[in-house]
C-alpha cells in the first residue's frame, strides 16, 4: 500500500496504537517529523477518520490505486 503525507510539512504519516489499562484502544495517524529541527506542529488523525474517508474513497469506486496513496 502507499503512504499518507501531512499537509504541514510533507513528511510520512505513521500509526501508533494506544491501549488503556481498562482495554479502551485509541488508534491515530501522526506526522513523523514531530522530533528534530526544524520540527513539524505535529498533524494527528485519528484513525476512525481515516477509515472513514477510504470506506467514502471505495464506496464512490475510486480504484484501488487510488486508495493505496492514503495507508501505509
């Protein structure tokens, strides 16, 4: 699959996955230059939108190349 950019700064989208001691998981895509200088502000998405938005991409018959350019 391809990857997601953030608007910001270009750089590459990563997911990171957190879980709560009571289970509750929270899943975000977030820019990968939030470390270093100069440092992104930091976009984060929040992983429900993204499968949000390909669920919308896919049921509108974008083609699967299409779709690939938003996950990693």
């Amino acid at each position: 699959m391809g990857v997601a950019h953030c608007d910001g700064c270009g750089d590459r989208f990563y997911r990171q996955v957190n879980v709560a001691k009571n289970g509750k998981v929270w899943e975000y895509y977030r820019c990968a230059k939030t470390a270093g200088k100069p440092a992104c502000k930091g976009q984060s998405v929040k992983g429900e939108r993204v499968t949000a938005a390909i669920t919308a991409l896919v049921e509108n018959g974008v083609p699967p190349s299409g779709v690939a350019g938003i996950l990693t």
